[in-house]
C-alpha cells in the first residue's frame, strides 16, 4: 500500500502542475485578438491528417524525416505501455495484461523493437546536433537554453528507453529462475527480443537483486514519463502536443497570400461606395498592426508556442542566406519569450495586463529584422506544422508605417511616387507611354 500511495500522490503532483501549465499557454494565447479564418472543417481536417500526423513535409529531408518518424511511432506506440503501468501503479499489480496471451507478447515485442530504434534515433540526433556541422543548429538564437533544451530531451528519451529495456531484461531473467513462483507474472520469452539480449549483463544476478533493478526501472520510467510531460509544456517539445490545432488553424489560402486589414478594407468599400453595408467599426481606438503580442492574432500566439526550433524556416530564407539579420525562426522565439514574460507579469499582478515599458516591437525583434523580409513565404513554405512567420512580421512592418510613419528610404521613396505619380518610378503619368515601352 505504501507503493501505491507514493504512486497516487506522484500522478496528482504531475496531473497538478500540468493542468496549471495548460492554462497559463492557453490563457497567454487567447491574449491575441480574435481572427476570422477562412476554409472549411474538411479542408482543415484534410492538413492536419496530412501534415501533423502524416507529417507530409517533414520528407523534404528525407534523413531527419526518417529518424524523425521513429520517435514519433515510438513516443505514440509504446506510450500505450504507460496504461498498463498506470493500472498496475494503482492497484499494486505486476503487467496486469500479461494474461491476454500472444496479442500482448506481440505488442511487449514491438515496444522493444522501437524501443531500440527510438535510442537509436535519440543518439543519431544528440551527435547530429552537437558534433555536426549544420549551420541551423549552430546560429545565435540556438545559444544557451533553447540548444540545453534539445539535448536534455534527447538523453532522457535515450536513459528512458534504456529503462525500458532494463525492466524487460530483469523480467526475462526472473522468467528463466522461477517460472513456477506463484508470485511471478510469467511473460513469454518472445515478448522479450531485444531485451533478452540486453539481460546478458544480469545473468548471475540473485532473484532479489533482479526484483530491486526491475522496481528501479519502473519507477524510474513512470517518474520519467511523467516529469516529461510536465517539462514538455515548458519546452519546444510542445509542439507533440499543438502541431495538430496549428495545423487545423493554418492559413489555407494561396501561398503568400497577405490578409488586408478589415478596418481599412471597410473604409475604402465606404469611400468607393458611401452605401456599402459593412460591419460597424469596434468601440474605441483600434491600433494599426501590432507593436506587442496581445495585437498579434491568437492564431500567431499559438504559432509562437508551436515553433519547433528546427530551423528549416531560417535555412530556406532568402534574406538569411545573404547575411542579413532576419531569422524566421528567431521571431518565433521571440514571440514566445515575450508573450511567455507577458504572462508571467499578469500571473504577478492578479492576472491583469499591466504596461512594462517593453513590447514585443524593437525589445525582442528589431527594426531591421523586419525590413529585412522579402515577404517571399519561404519560411511558411518550409515548416512542418505550417507555421507562419510572415504574418507576425508583416504585422509588425505595418505599425511601423501606419502608425509610427517609419520605412526605408527606399520604401519612403516608392510611397511618395505612388502618392505623386500614381506608380512606383519618379516618373509623371504623363510619360507613363515612355517608361512602360522601355
């Protein structure tokens, strides 16, 4: 009873402290405004299968995407394991679904086999990232936390498979000396592929011995998957979690397509037709594209939360690749660490949005960032849960100029010549003939 006590007091903490870290990220989302989204629930259906589950455009890479898929298949197959852990936890039992037969000696078997290939994996992308020479894993954004993130949850995935197959090894072992205890729950030898070559180093171990590695690895497995899932909410690794309602919400419109401000759009439907019904304007001042995150769509927010920190969105932008100081994927982060401060901030001030003299424009992404941006979707294009960078930053670049009136010079130019000229050359319509023949 003592074990099963300690078991229902770890299952509440967990259980307590990712239900408060749900709702602070959903809390900090629905900060953004209100979006309108276009496409049917067909359609968004139709993406999300293709692309969260079937992880559609993660094969650009086919090797990251291969090794990719073993995690992926690892962490949803052999987490059906953690059920049969739960009830055993719970009512003291020992495989408590060992007595279905061959379906469950197939499945132990096949939760071994990816086990394996899972710690496989885990290793391939640990020296990957760490001893390799990929320019995405080695850029500025990635110092520090974010880089310590990644490799934290590769070595836990790699101790917590090893776990795994450690419980398996001492089982197989126990199999072999008392087959006739009636307290043993035995396990046919097939259920054991992998692990019953991993027992070779226990072999010689004391019955009790075996019985005192096997609870180690238990506990140390539950405790693991359940430490993971809490990390996870505060990690990049969320994306397990919301690359299925990114993908679902993602813009379905043509690539690149830029959504026009409905504020103005109504006022120049007034100005060419004073008899055009349109929505009446909102109470009170709206402002003019976003200077913090809370003027960011909700869509954005969850974007932000989403990002993967894979950097294929910063190793396809055009502007990147030239030197220039614009990273994709660094107006992800920064997203997501000002919004993430923003609520940290409403968490000490009883939950109420309080001005910290800082914002999301300039403090995080910079002006020069910005107009850095070629607006060519690139980055969208190459993410592989469809988030969408140019949205924030064509945000961002409108209320510099709408509301702040700042541009290049080289922009500020091409307004005055549309504005004097009605096109974007410093020539008169005039000689609009001249200039359109050459």
């Amino acid at each position: 009873m003592i074990a099963q006590i300690a078991f229902v007091l770890l299952l509440a903490t967990a259980s307590f402290f990712i239900f408060k870290r749900f709702q602070f990220v959903k809390r900090n989302i629905l900060l953004g405004r209100d979006v309108q989204l276009a496409g049917e629930p067909s359609q968004r259906w139709s993406t999300m299968i293709r692309v969260a589950l079937g992880q559609g455009k993660m094969f650009t890479r086919p090797f990251a995407a291969v090794m990719h898929l073993i995690l992926y298949a690892g962490f949803i197959i052999i987490n059906i394991e953690v059920l049969e852990i739960l009830i055993d936890g719970l009512f003291g039992t020992h495989r408590v679904f060992a007595g279905i037969g061959g379906l469950y000696t197939f499945l132990i078997a096949t939760f071994e086999v990816l086990a394996l290939l899972v710690l496989v994996a885990c290793v391939v992308f640990l020296v990957r990232r760490n001893a390799g020479s990929i320019k995405r894993f080695t850029m500025p954004e990635l110092k520090g936390w974010p880089q310590n993130d990644a490799n934290l949850i590769l070595i836990t995935e790699i101790l917590l498979m090893t776990a795994f197959l450690t419980m398996n090894a001492c089982d197989y072992q126990l199999n072999q000396i008392i087959i006739k205890d009636a307290s043993h729950t035995y396990v046919s030898d097939a259920a054991f592929p992998i692990s019953s070559i991993w027992s070779g180093v226990l072999e010689g171990s004391s019955q009790n011995a075996l019985h005192l590695i096997e609870r180690f690895c238990w506990w140390f497995h539950i405790i693991g998957i359940l430490a993971f899932i809490v990390y996870l909410s505060y990690s990049k690794h969320l994306h397990i979690i919301l690359a299925f309602p990114n993908t679902y919400y993602s813009k379905l419109q043509a690539p690149g397509t830029l959504n026009n401000l409905q504020s103005v759009t109504n006022e120049v439907k007034l100005m060419l037709d004073p008899s055009a019904q349109v929505p009446p304007p909102p109470d009170g001042p709206q402002r003019f594209g976003a200077k913090d995150v809370n003027d960011l769509s909700w869509v954005n927010l969850m974007n932000a939360y989403s990002c993967t920190e894979c950097g294929r969105c910063t190793s396809e932008c055009p502007a990147n690749q030239t030197g220039k100081l614009l990273s994709p994927r660094k107006i992800m982060m920064d997203t997501r660490d000002r919004l993430e401060e923003v609520g940290r901030s409403m968490d000490a001030s009883g939950g109420e949005w309080k001005e910290d003299g800082k914002s999301l424009l300039r403090d995080y992404i910079t002006e020069e960032e910005l107009w850095a941006c070629t607006s060519c979707n690139a980055c969208t294009e190459a993410c592989p849960i469809n988030i969408n960078p140019l949205d924030i930053i064509i945000d961002l670049r409108r209320y510099l100029i709408m509301e702040e009136s700042k541009s290049p010079e080289s922009i500020t130019v091409m307004f005055n010549n549309i504005e004097n000229n009605g096109a974007p050359w410093a020539m008169s319509a005039m000689d609009r003939d001249q200039w359109r023949n050459n």
